[in-house]
C-alpha cells in the first residue's frame, strides 16, 4: 500500500440515522399540515411547513423559556 493511500475506516451508518428520523418527521407533519388545510394553498403552505418544523419547534421552545 502507498503512502498517497491514506483509507480511513470510520463507521457512517451513525450519521444516516439523523437523516432518516428527519425525513420520518417531516412525512408525518406534511400529513398533520395538509390534512388540517381547508384550501390548496393553506396545504402548499403546510408542505413548507412540514420542511422547517425543527425550526420552528426550537423557536417555540425558546420563546417558551424565555430565552
């Protein structure tokens, strides 16, 4: 093996983990957001939504200590 040839052997499966709990979350609040929509749009609006709830649920969560 050369020296140019520097393999490292991490385990990133860890990291995928994250990923697939978001994207579970953001399936399950388009559903919430769009089954609450009255209007085409309210749902367009709820989609964009349902992409940011972290956000927002921080943003709450902080507004709500106080911070």
């Amino acid at each position: 093996m050369s020296e140019d040839c520097k393999c490292n052997n991490h385990n990133h499966s860890a990291n995928a983990s994250g990923g697939a709990v978001y994207g579970l979350g953001v399936i399950g609040a388009a559903v919430f957001f769009i089954a609450k929509a009255t209007t085409f749009w309210v749902g367009v609006l709820g989609f964009l939504k349902a992409l940011v709830w972290p956000a927002i649920l921080v943003f709450e969560a902080l507004r709500a200590l106080g911070a």
